[in-house]
C-alpha cells in the first residue's frame, strides 16, 4: 500500500511541471528585450566591418585590378600653354560588382615625371568594356612636363601616362566611399617618326622665300591625333646649314601620312657638296626649329622636334632635273 501511494505521488509531480517550449516562450516574453540587444549588437559587429572596412577594401581591390586602355586622343588647338583634348578610353574589370565612380579631377602626367594638366573624368558605371568620352580644354599645370610627355611620345616605342585621382564610389545601397584612382596606361609613341621619307622634290617658288617643293611621308604608329601647327625644320650637311623646310597646318593622324613640304635651301652650297658624295645623293640631317599655331609658339612640340634628328637622302641631281 506504501508502494503504490509514492508511485502516485510522483506521477503527480511529473505531470504538474510546464513542457520545455512552455518554459522557452515564457523565457522569451519576459527577457525579450535583453534577446532584441543581442540580436542588434550580433549584427552590428557582422555588418560594422563589411560595410566600413570589407567594403571599402574590395572596392580599392576592384579599382587596382581594373585596366584603362586608351583608344583614341586627339590633340587640338593648341596654344602656348594650354589645348584641347578629345580622348576616349575603356574600362577593364572582370569585378562582379558593378559600382558608380562619380566624376572627380585627375592629374595627368608622364610616369614618373610632373603632372602636366589636370582632366575631369565623368561619371561612369563601371562595367567592362564602359568607355568614357573627354572634350575639353586643358590648361598646362607644367609646360616643362608637357615637353618631357611630348619628347617621350616623338622618340620612344611606348609612353606610360599616369593618371591619379581620388573619387566617390557608390555600389548599390551602400554608403559613398573614396577611393584612390591611380592607373598607368601604356600607349604607342612615335618611335622617332621610323619610315620618314622625302619624295618628289624638285624646284620650285613658293612662300617663306621657298625654292623646293616635295612631300614628305610620316607614319604615326600611335592612337593619337596631333594637330602641330606651322613646323619649321633646320637642313644640315656634316653640322652646316643649307637651309630650311615647313610643313604648314601640320596634324599627324594615326597612320601613314604623306603631306606637301616646301624648304628654302642654299642651292649654291649643295651644289658645292656634289663632289664629296657618289652619285650626286646627299645626306640630310633634319631637325626641329619651330611650331606655331594661330600665331604662338608650341614650345613643347618644338623640343620634341629638336631631339629627334632625322637624315634623309637628297638626290640632288633629280631635284635638278625638275621645275615647277
């Protein structure tokens, strides 16, 4: 009888106690409140670090890993401390996020030297294969790095140019950020004007108290479209003057370019020279004197001219033979 009444007590007891997912919802309805602060703060210390430090760390990632290749430039009205640039240039990414870079100032320069203008980049949606369109004017910040960019273009194979900025990037819902936008683009130069060439030279009057009239054929291997002006050029036989030539309303565009040339020479003194070389074939040493446009001197593309020194041969006895 014992037995049997402490077995009942105790199914009593066992019965009377609240089920696991009772006490847990009356655990929540009183301590709901210490739960939503933990909640919060287990957020806030994931979401914290992605959206101020991850964020900001893969949008500088994707800005390094991204390419800009130029595929057009022109070079436009120049004057003696400032000129128009028309450029077009293509974004590379391979980024899965597809972020606004807002329009921001860069500086422009010869890597490794000065800047030498400062451009305005628009605003962009940086997809792969986005270009961006640049019309405007440009004011030289250095007409002595201008000239360092230009001499680099006229003699080598490839010049770097280092574009540097710092613009606002925004990706979707995410809070605006800067970055540090500094790309070096690889371009093709001119390579010393390789394949110059005279041609059809013969007598003939012309302005600048001119006696000779050809044409000259010049290869630009290059995207860019350079408007130079009135090029005036030094004629040297073993260091000594026999004249000089022009190219007027000169604009080298990619490609071959063949363009009438006229030069004022020292008939007299080349006729001179006809005993020291064989079959009355001159040597010609050409070199830059002047630029000019719309009346001012183009320092920067003068210099580039005056350090590349091209040698041509003038057959004097063809240009003898024909007249105007």
């Amino acid at each position: 009888m014992s037995k049997a009444g402490v077995t009942a007590v105790g199914v009593s007891d066992v019965s009377s106690r609240p089920s696991l997912g009772r006490r847990v919802a009356a655990h929540f309805k009183r301590w709901w409140w210490v739960h939503v602060i933990i909640f919060i703060a287990v957020v806030l210390v994931i979401a914290l670090p992605v959206v101020y430090v991850g964020y900001p760390n893969i949008a500088q990632d994707d800005i390094n890993e991204s390419t800009l290749k130029i595929t057009a430039m022109a070079i436009t009205e120049p004057a003696t401390d400032a000129f128009t640039l028309k450029q077009t240039q293509v974004i590379g990414t391979d980024s899965i996020f597809h972020p606004t870079i807002f329009a921001f100032d860069a500086a422009v320069s010869l890597l490794g030297s000065a800047a030498f203008a400062t451009v305005r980049v628009p605003e962009i949606k940086a997809n792969d294969g986005t270009k961006m369109d640049i019309d405007q004017r440009l004011d030289l910040a250095s007409v002595d790095a201008f000239k360092d960019f230009s001499k680099a273009v006229m003699l080598e194979k490839e010049v770097k140019l280092n574009v540097y900025g710092v613009p606002n990037l925004k990706q979707g819902a995410l809070p605006t950020i800067d970055v540090t936008y500094n790309k070096t683009v690889t371009m093709k130069g001119l390579n010393k004007l390789e394949g110059f060439k005279l041609s059809k030279m013969h007598l003939a009057k012309g302005p600048n108290g001119s006696n000779l009239k050809g044409e000259v054929f010049i290869p630009n291997p290059s995207v860019m479209t350079i408007t130079m002006g009135n090029v005036t050029l030094d004629l040297t036989v073993d260091g000594k003057p026999i004249g000089q030539s022009f190219l007027n309303e000169l604009v080298l565009k990619p490609g071959d370019n063949t363009l009438d040339m006229s030069a004022n020479t020292d008939l007299m003194a080349v006729t001179k020279l006809l005993p020291k070389y064989k079959n009355n074939i001159i040597p010609v040493d050409i070199t830059g004197n002047s630029t000019t446009y719309n009346g001012q001197d183009l320092p920067y593309f003068a210099a580039a001219l005056a350090a590349n020194k091209l040698q041509v041969d003038l057959d004097v006895g063809e240009i003898l033979k024909g007249s105007d």
